[in-house]
C-alpha cells in the first residue's frame, strides 16, 4: 500500500496484501466496548465519556499517558482520597504531580475497572476532568477511527492478521512496541532519517524536540528556514519553532510536506527520571522528549487497530471527519446523560459559541457549568465567546478580563478580547492582545477557524 497525504486530504495510491488465516483455523474479532468520543473543535483531541464513581466525566483519550489520570478538582468534587505516591509525572512544562487516587470503580462503555488507581494530574492540564490512557488499552485491541469518533475494543483472541474490518480501499501493517509499559511506539522515517514515533492522542501537534532537530537535521533558530510558533503550554520557557520538512513515511504512508513543531526539552532540566510520552515516572537515569511524537495533526485523518498481543499497528484512511452538527448532537446527548456535569456544559458552550448555533442556551450552559466551578478561566472564556458571538462586545471584553485575571497566560481570552475590543474601535488594543495570543499559542487560528471572527 502507499498513501499519500497532502494538507488535510489523503489519497490511496496502492494497496498491500495482509496475513491470510482461515478463519475456522482461529476464532473471529469480539468487541468489547463500543464508544462514541466527542472532539475538541479546533484542537482535534478526542475527549471519551466515563463514569466514575457513577459520576459522568469526559476524559481526553491520550495514548501518550503512562496511566489513566484525574484532575484534582474531579477528585475533590467525588471526595476521594489523596494519596502520596512514588510515581513522579510530568508534562511537556516539567510540572510535577506526585499524588493518587483509587476510584471504586470505572467505566468506560461495556468496560468496568474496580479498585482503578489514577495519578492526579498535573497543574498544566486545565479544565480537564482526566485522561484514559494506556493502562486501560493493553490487555486489549484498540481500534479508533479518528473520523468517525469511535472508540473499540475488542478481545485479543482472534485470527492474526485478521482485524481489518472496516473495508478500507488499503491497510498497512507495521510493528508495534510497547516501552516501559506504556509507550505506544511505531517505525516511521522522516527525510530519510529513522525513527521511532511515540503515537500520542494527548499531542495536538507532531514535534520532535531541539536537540534532535540539531543533530539531525542542522535545524537551530537561527536557521534561515525555521519559523517562530510561539510557546508552548503559554509557557514562555517553551518558546518552539515549526519547519516544513519533505516527507514523513511508515509502511507506505507519505505525508508530503509535513510542518513539525520543533521545541525544546524542558523534562530534561525538570528532573533525571524516566520518561512517558509527555508525562514520566521514576524508573531511569535520564528524563527527555521522546525523540519523535505523533500528534492528533496527523492522526486525526487515520483509522488505527492496535493489535498489542500481535505487535502489529493496523493503519487506514479514516471515516469522513464529523461534522460539527454531528458533534454537537453527541455533546447534546452527553448533556442529557450527566446534564450537571460543568465539563461537558462547558463545552457545549464552547462549541455553540464557535458555531454560532443558540447563543441565549448556550450562555446557561456557562452560567450553569460556573455555579460548579466559579473560578474556571475556560468556563469563563467560553461565556466570553459566546457574548461575543451575541454581538455584546463590552461584556465580552469585560468576560475576558475575568479570565485573565486568573490566568494571564491563557491564550484564547487574548485572542477574542482583541477582535472584540477592535470591535468597540480599539483597533491598537486589539492588535496587541491578537499579537500576544500568537506568541502565547502558536495554532490559535486553528482553535478558532470555524468562528468567522471578524475585526469590522
């Protein structure tokens, strides 16, 4: 098989033979569980409805998490035990999280975890309620079609070889190892330079890190041919570059002109313990970026099998992408399951402001995930947009203010306060805020692509 992907459109080009298995020779695939993710507009993470406790939550699927985790703020709200733990995580910022919980039980669709421990996570996660991550995948075959947004798993008892069910025009096969229990690792080559990818759901963008871009490549920012992308995180000690190499390849996938984001490794500097992704634990003598990570820019147009047991990662075009009526139907229905839940109101509120789409409800779909948590720069920034997107441009600045003030940092406040303030005819004010947001978020366009801002 050969794909091709160019910008966001992949073209099948060939196709490959997989492993032929008679099928009374060895049983056939038996699903699981059956999810239905909801995505993150703008950022294309896939966030997975669980219930803990019996209480709705939405996690963000990230397959580049040494385990599933919690936020602080869903721990205190179920009341559950903090715990010291041994385990050190970090994230990209070099923030630290050394404390657990145990959740009675957990469930993600059919699947049930009693007794489930979760490192709570660490302060640069924002409003997340968790992340599912790759403890709970690897007794199993994990099958995600980003287009679709489904979320399977099925029993690891099957014929070899024989997991390609959806029908695709062309499949490809390549290894799959598993690292320190938890990295979901995949050969890929980048201008013709090896490597092995970390496949990460939680990664918005594909990146390999400074040093790498150095040795390898003789990138450094002062190469003529490196861009600036702003920081990282918001965190100006993560200032990272993009660049637009060749071709990215594994097993006969191309991705033409890829534009990789280039940062430097802060986890190195945080500590010199091992690393998971862009989370870590104790366990070695170094602490550092994986040296290449396979972000949702790229995976989003794929459907992926994870056939653990087999070592082989199964790999197709995905479905058509959603469309956002359709995702907005699924937040709807999540609302209607768990309607108190300020996660999911939140966004709702987000997406309804983003695509201009009943306004007057999705203000009281703010106001109400705000009387669960008052303090919340994202709830509050979502009620920004949204005021905005009512044409109440004062108020919105003023939301916007609101946001700041608890978190200065956060990018998307900047950006929509300064069309609303050009708006209200501060066009200098506007500008700075827009400026300040680039720098703080290097694909805050994209966030808000959809949105049809406008400075007139």
């Amino acid at each position: 098989m050969h794909i091709r992907i160019m910008g966001p459109i992949v073209i099948l080009l060939a196709s490959i033979s997989l492993p032929a298995t008679a099928a009374e020779e060895c049983g056939p695939l038996k699903i699981v569980s059956d999810v239905q993710m909801l995505t993150t507009t703008g950022s294309y993470r896939e966030m997975v409805p669980v219930t803990v406790n019996g209480a709705a939550k939405l996690f963000l699927l990230d397959t580049g998490g040494f385990m599933t985790q919690v936020s602080g703020d869903t721990a205190k709200e179920l009341k559950m035990e903090m715990h010291d733990s041994a385990l050190r995580l970090y994230d990209v910022s070099g923030d630290e999280s050394r404390s657990y919980v145990i959740a009675e039980s957990l469930k993600l669709g059919s699947l049930v975890a009693s007794q489930q421990p979760m490192i709570v996570l660490p302060r640069g996660f924002g409003d997340l309620d968790g992340l599912v991550s790759t403890d709970l995948m690897l007794r199993y075959d994990v099958d995600i079609d980003f287009g679709s947004g489904r979320l399977r798993y099925f029993s690891p008892d099957h014929c070899p070889g024989k997991v390609v069910y959806w029908s695709p025009p062309a499949a490809a096969a390549v290894p799959i190892a598993v690292r320190d229990r938890s990295r979901i690792m995949i050969p890929i080559t980048l201008d013709g330079k090896e490597f092995r990818a970390l496949v990460d759901t939680g990664a918005t963008r594909s990146f390999i890190s400074m040093v790498t871009a150095k040795a390898l490549f003789g990138l450094d920012p002062q190469s003529a041919d490196m861009q600036k992308a702003g920081n990282v995180n918001g965190d100006s000690k993560l200032a990272s570059y993009t660049h637009v190499f060749h071709t990215l390849s594994f097993d006969g996938i191309d991705v033409n002109n890829p534009k990789l984001l280039i940062m430097p490794d802060r986890m190195n500097s945080a500590s010199r313990e091992q690393q998971t992704g862009n989370r870590a634990l104790v366990g070695e003598p170094g602490l550092q970026l994986p040296e290449f990570v396979l972000g949702m820019d790229i995976l989003r147009h794929l459907h992926i099998y994870m056939a653990f047991r087999e070592k082989r990662f199964y790999v197709s075009v995905g479905s058509a992408p959603r469309k956002p009526g359709e995702a907005l139907a699924m937040l709807d229905e999540a609302v209607n399951l768990s309607p108190t839940n300020a996660g999911l109101l939140n966004s709702r509120c987000f997406m309804r402001g983003l695509q201009k789409v009943h306004l007057d409800e999705a203000l009281r779909d703010c106001e109400q995930a705000l009387n669960s948590k008052p303090n919340s720069s994202h709830i509050i920034d979502s009620k920004g947009l949204v005021l905005y997107q009512l044409g109440r441009y004062q108020d919105a600045v003023e939301t916007y203010n609101q946001a700041l003030a608890i978190d200065p940092k956060q990018a998307a406040s900047l950006y929509v306060r300064g069309y609303a303030k050009k708006k209200l005819g501060d066009a200098a004010g506007g500008d700075a805020d827009i400026v300040s947001a680039r720098a703080l978020d290097s694909d805050i366009e994209g966030m808000f692509r959809d949105a049809n801002l406008t400075a007139n």
